[in-house]
C-alpha cells in the first residue's frame, strides 16, 4: 500500500480511522504521564500494574458476563491498584527492595490472569471469544464507543494532571521538601501512580497486558533526550504515544492477525533509538561531536607545546622544525598533519618554503600561557 | 525581634529504624535568633533530628514543639534545606523552577507561580549570588551552586526558622563564605538558624550555639560553654579529627593538657572510621 493511500485510508476508512484516534488518545496519555513515571524511576511499575491487570479483566468478564470495556477497563484498573497498593505494602513491611516487591507482584498477578484467562476459555459459551487479544493486544477489535471511552477517561485524567502540575512536578523532584511545606505526599503518590493506572488500563485491549509498558516508558526516554523543560517533556511525551500508538497500530490493523502490542513496541522502540542517537545536547551523535572537538583541540595542543619545546632549544623560540620530527614526537602520528593545519588556520604555526613548521610570535605566546603557567585560564576559541 | 521561649523544644524525641535506636531520648531547646550547629559523627543522628523537626519521620516517640506550636501549625514559619545529594540533578527543570518551588507552600491547591513568585525567587537568587543563573538547566550547576540554589529555595519560604542539612557539603571556600554570610543575615534580622554540619573547626568562628550529638544528646548551648574537648570526646567517642586548635583555648578545662599525641587529624575530615570497641585495625586514632 502506497502511503497516499495509506493517509486515504486513515482519513476515510472507517476502521482504519476508529483505530487511529483510539491508539492516539491512549499513547497521549500514556505518553504524557509516563513521562512521571520514568522520572520518578518507577519505570517497572509500569509494567507490573500492566500484568496485574489481567486478573481483573478476567474476573471482570467472569462476573457481569459482558465484554464491554468500560466493565473490563474497570476490572483492570482495580486489579491494576491492587497490585501497586501490593507493591507499596510488600515494601514498606517485608524489607524487601521494590524491584523485588514488583517482581512478585507481576507474576502472582500475571499468573493468577492467566490462570482465569483459560478457566473462562473453556466454557462453552461463545461471548468470551476475543479475551485473549488482551495478552498481545488488537487494536483492530477498537469499536467507536471504546474511542469514546478512552478519550473521554483520558482526557479526565490529563485534566488533573494540569491541575495538579505544580504538586506533581514537586512531587517528583523533590519529596521530602514537599513534605516539609506541608503537601500530603503520600495522598500525591497514590493519587499520581492511580492515573498512571488509568493510563494503562486504558490500552490494555488495543496493546495488550504484556507491553503496554512500552507506551508507557519509550516515549518519555524519547522525549527526556529532546527537552530539559518538564513542561516541553510531557507534552512531547504524549505527541510520541501518540505517533507511536497511531502507528503500531495501524500498520497491525492493515495485516492480518499481527498484534498490535509488539508492531507499538517496535515503533516506540525506533522512535527511542533515534532520540538517543540524534538528540542535540544529550544525543550520543552530538556526544560523539563534542568529544571529537575536544580531542582534535587537545591534538593541535599537543603539538603546539611540542613546536615550543623544540623551539625552545634554539635562540629563537619560533625555529622552525620538520614534521617528521613532531610525528615523531607525538603520540598519534597520523594526526600531526592536521594538527598543524589546524595551528596554521589559527595563525599560531606557519610552514616556511622548506616545509619546515615553525611556531609564529602569537603561537609561542599561546604555549607560553598554555603550558609554563600551569593549569591556566580556558582558550576561548 | 527574638520571641521569648526556645525556636524548637524537642522533649523525649526517641527515633528507631528497625528496633535500632537512631535517637534516644533526646531533649532539646533551640534558642530563638541564634545560629545554631548541630555536630556529631557520621550515624550520630543529626539528618534524622532535623527530619523529625519537620515532621517527615514519624518518631517512636516524643514530641516537637516549634515557636510553641506543633510542627503541623507551625509550617509556614520553617523553612529546610535538604541535603544537596537528595534531588536528581538531572531532572528537567531550570534554577528559577527550583526556587519557586519555594513558594508552593503559600500558594495553596490549584493556584500556580506568577509573575510575583517569579520575582521573588529572582530576589533569594539575588541574595545567593545566582540571579544570573535563573533559566540555567540544574543539570549545569557546580556543587556549591546547587547549594546556593537550595538556600535560595528556602529564602523564599519567608520563614522564621530555617533547618539546613549539611550546607557547606562540597562547597568552595567562597560559596562557604557567601552562604555564612546569607545565615548571618538571617539571624541579625531576628531568626533561627539550625545546620547541620561537619567541619568541626569552623564551628566556633560560624556559629553561636552548638548541639553536640551521637543518638543521645551529648550536650548544648552556647559554644564558648559547650564545645569543650570533654564533650567532643564524648560525642566522637574518641575518635576525634582536627582536635588541635578546634576548641578555643578559653573552652579548655584549665590546668589540663590538651592530649594531641594519641588523636591524629584525619585528613579526609572523615569519622567514618570503625566504631570504637570494633577492633578495626591499626585505627590510630583510637584510644588505646
């Protein structure tokens, strides 16, 4: 499929267009509150309340007999919470650390879904087809009314979240000073990780138990590469989920029975990998950049003091010395060329007619500051 | 103007972690509109004291009184500093957000920073020497610009009483100067200032009044009556870094010599070393 048809579609395919605004409103929300989530190194969390959900949605079905979402996402949400209430229970009184804590949480959770997940499987009746697309998720069986839901839940949580942006930002920075001013910290936490809850019971069905975390984490680490504002982070979080929910599960939804939970994960996955990659400032290509200039910098130094120790030796500092001689002389040979180039453009070394390189008046002034007086002032270059 | 009773009345205050006794039975009076250091060795208590003031550890018991009113009450007149390594550094955020967060406690739910707040915290940054560095990255700052920034956040709380952990941690000797002289200010106009601190030979040049501190309470007052060797060598147990020189020669029990040859400076200023009674090897510092 061309991707002019591919917009076509997406724009005037009914089902194409329903899976779109459903995946995009969840990977906003997931987006943006994740972003708390991984500054707040509760990253795994993410993940256990995912797994724990499944139990609930389980239960859920077993006990109202319907598959309509709200009921289900209910189910999640409540499984969900009781699993970080767990997690919270299992560290503040069984001194054991929280990754432990999570560990057990999501497996008793997950295991006890799955055990449910097959109990239900086997009745014979017919309305439980479908349960299991919550494992892998399918964003495919997404109806309008689920869209609805989605964004009208989500859009709620956001809500509060800018309302209480001023308590959760210090929330996340700096507790215990929130404590000290008297904020109920506690109430906060609970009340931040609950919308985290929601923003991942949310994708449950179009993304599945398994990797929703994905959406929940990948487009934070992203966006953290791009902005140092929370702000800019949060909202390019949830721009990211987005792209990232709209893609994964489009592309699922146009082949047959590929799940849309890895094709999101692998598209967020993309998205991470090009932010750390080709973030300005804390990307590794421009870490790469930097560090590069640095060394040439340190080079051109190098051989600079080696000019003016050789200098040194004759009447007049600025003598002028062959290259092989500053090969010779440094570490890294093959470099000396362009080092001296670099020097040359600097005006601080000048090749006479012979090819002999000597240090020019400004040059040996440079080295004189640079390396007679110790550790001295930044070059300004 | 110095309110008649003691800043902080601390009566009792028992705090455990694990049945393990971080306070024991501490009573305290801090006086109001002096400079107050809290010393003592590494475990002694000190963070845990400052903690329990604020009201962020729950004790095993006691209680605390702060200008005769129960922490709870008494909020908008504290103000903390807390220890610099606490916060991640890297979070997403400028100088000018941190210092506002200063400002959180007053402004009450739902109601967010202004120009007003943004002017203030431009005020305490002015004071501390970083007004240029307001829409810095935090990520950016030095160590002792950190701590600058943290004393600037509590500036603004416009508080009566300020508990400090550990300010001078990993500060140059002229960020230590600029912060000595913003406490100074702080007390002439009348306030109570509470550090914790470390370097036991700045303390009589610093401060007015000293807690000497090793899970009990060793001893406090005034420094010129309670930093004597006596108590240090009860509060270090001994293993006592910088004695030569730290306690004036007044503070000096007369007619006694000072015992140097046995107490060896440790040059890291660390009390780390092991407890006294461990055996660790060839700790020569310890008594023999």
């Amino acid at each position: 499929m061309s991707l002019g048809a591919f917009l076509h579609d997406l724009l005037f395919d009914y089902t194409l267009r329903t899976v779109a605004l459903g995946t995009a409103a969840l990977g906003a929300v997931a987006g943006a509150l994740g972003c708390f989530a991984v500054l707040r190194r509760q990253s795994l969390l993410g993940d256990a309340i995912a797994h724990a959900a499944l139990p609930g949605i389980g239960l859920a079905f077993l006990l109202t007999g319907s598959r309509a979402t709200p009921i289900l996402v209910l189910g999640a949400a409540l499984a969900g919470w009781l699993g970080t209430l767990a997690i919270l229970a299992i560290v503040r009184s069984a001194r054991l650390p929280e990754d432990t804590a999570l560990g057990i949480v999501l497996s008793v959770f997950f295991g006890a879904g799955l055990v449910i997940l097959t109990f239900v499987q086997r009745r014979p009746t017919a309305a439980q087809a479908g349960l299991e697309t919550f494992l892998f998720g399918q964003a495919a069986t997404l109806l309008v009314r689920d869209v609805q839901f989605i964004a009208g839940v989500g859009a709620m949580a956001l809500l509060l979240l800018f309302f209480f942006w001023k308590e959760f930002k210090i929330l996340a920075f700096d507790p215990d000073f929130a404590a000290s001013l008297g904020l109920p910290v506690r109430r906060l936490d609970v009340f931040l990780t609950s919308l985290l809850v929601v923003a991942i019971v949310l994708g449950l069905q179009a993304v599945g138990v398994v990797l929703m975390s994905a959406l929940v984490v990948a487009p934070a680490a992203a966006a953290r590469q791009w902005t140092d504002s929370l702000r800019w982070m949060v909202l390019l979080g949830g721009a990211l989920g987005a792209v990232a929910g709209v893609t994964g599960a489009s592309i699922s939804a146009m082949g047959r029975g590929i799940p849309t939970g890895p094709t999101v994960v692998l598209v967020a996955s993309g998205i991470v990998a090009v932010s750390l990659l080709a973030a300005p400032g804390r990307g590794l290509v421009a870490e790469w950049i930097r560090t590069r200039r640095t060394r040439t910098r340190v080079r051109a130094d190098s051989v600079l003091a080696d000019l003016y120790a050789l200098g040194s030796q004759h009447s007049r500092v600025t003598h002028p010395h062959a290259a092989a001689t500053l090969r010779a002389m440094a570490s890294d040979p093959a470099e000396v060329e362009r080092s001296l180039q670099i020097l040359e453009s600097r005006g601080w070394a000048r090749s006479n007619d012979q090819g002999l390189w000597a240090l020019t008046e400004e040059g040996a002034e440079r080295a004189e500051r640079l390396f007679r007086s110790g550790s001295g002032e930044e070059e300004a270059t | 103007m110095t309110p008649a009773g003691p800043a902080i009345e601390v009566n009792d205050l028992t705090v455990a972690y694990r049945q393990q006794p971080v306070l024991w039975d501490v009573d305290l009076e801090i006086r109001a509109g002096a400079l107050t250091a809290i010393v003592g060795p590494n475990g002694a208590g000190k963070t845990t004291l400052i903690r329990s003031v604020l009201g962020l550890i729950k004790p095993a018991a006691g209680r605390v009184r702060i200008l005769g009113l129960p922490v709870a009450e008494a909020r908008r007149q504290v103000a903390y500093v807390p220890q610099r390594g606490s916060v991640d550094w890297d979070f997403p955020t400028s100088v000018l957000d941190v210092v506002m967060m200063g400002t959180y406690g007053q402004l009450g739910w739902l109601r967010r920073p202004g120009r007003d707040e943004a002017r203030r915290a431009e005020e305490a940054l002015e004071k501390v020497g970083m007004v240029a560095y307001a829409s810095r990255q935090i990520r950016q700052l030095s160590g002792g610009q950190q701590q600058r920034v943290f004393l600037a956040r509590a500036l603004v709380q416009d508080a009566r009483v300020h508990l400090m952990d550990e300010p001078f941690q990993g500060v140059d000797a002229r960020t230590e100067g600029a912060i000595v002289d913003v406490l100074r200010e702080l007390r002439n106009r009348g306030d109570t200032v509470v550090v914790v601190h470390h370097a036991l030979q700045t303390v009589p040049e610093y401060f007015d009044d000293v807690v000497l501190l090793n899970v009990r309470k060793i001893a406090s007052g005034p420094v010129a009556r309670v930093f004597t060797e006596a108590n240090l060598r009860e509060a270090y147990g001994g293993r006592l870094p910088f004695l030569q020189g730290v306690t004036g020669g007044a503070a000096l029990e007369p007619g006694r010599e000072a015992p140097t040859t046995d107490i060896l400076p440790d040059p890291g200023g660390d009390v780390s070393s092991p407890p006294a009674g461990s055996g660790g090897g060839g700790g020569s510092w310890t008594r023999p």
